[in-house]
C-alpha cells in the first residue's frame, strides 16, 4: 500500500513540474510538420485548407483563438469557419487543439 501511495505522488509531483515548466502559449500545429518525405517539406505554404492550433484554456480566450486563425487564413486570402474542437490532441501543455476549416470569403 505504500509503495502504491509514494508511486502516485511521485508521478502526480512530475505531472504538475512538467506541465507547470511547459510552454502554455498557443501555437498552429501541423502534424506533418516534420515528415521529410512531404513533397513540400521545408518550403512555405502556398495555400491552406485548414489550420489547427494547441492551446491551454487558461492561458488563451476564445476571442485569441479567433484572432489566431483568421490572421493565419488571411495570410493566403481566405477567412476560418469553425470546424471541431479535440482535447489530448498536442503536447501535454497545451492538450487542447481547435481545427477551422480556411474557406474563400
């Protein structure tokens, strides 16, 4: 029973270190980011379909996110329609991933 007990306390302390000394600011995550066998790997977009970002909830408003996508979508002439809202999607400190779909105006 003890050790069960020291186990969850030292696995919950290294939770909240962790995530406590993580970067919390909300970032466009793009899963292929790093797949060098991308036809485009390393090159700038040219046109985007969809943007993704990670956030934590209680370091960002909703208002912020808005503001995040559109400028992102702007950036190729388009304007963000909301698409879903995932948790437990990006790093362990910033869990939450919003999608929005970049539509023409």
């Amino acid at each position: 029973m003890k050790i069960n007990s020291l186990f969850i306390f030292i696995f919950l302390g290294l939770s909240f270190i962790i995530t406590g000394c993580g970067n919390r600011e909300a970032y466009i995550y793009d899963p292929e980011e790093f797949n060098r066998e991308k036809a485009d790997f390393g090159l700038e977009l040219t046109d985007r379909a969809e943007v993704s970002i990670c956030y934590h909830k209680g370091s960002i408003t909703p208002k912020m996110l808005i503001q995040m996508a559109k400028d992102e979508c702007r950036k190729f002439g388009k304007k963000p329609k909301f698409k879903k809202n995932q948790v437990l999607m990006c790093s362990i400190s910033t869990p939450a991933s919003i999608s929005f779909d970049c539509i023409d105006p």
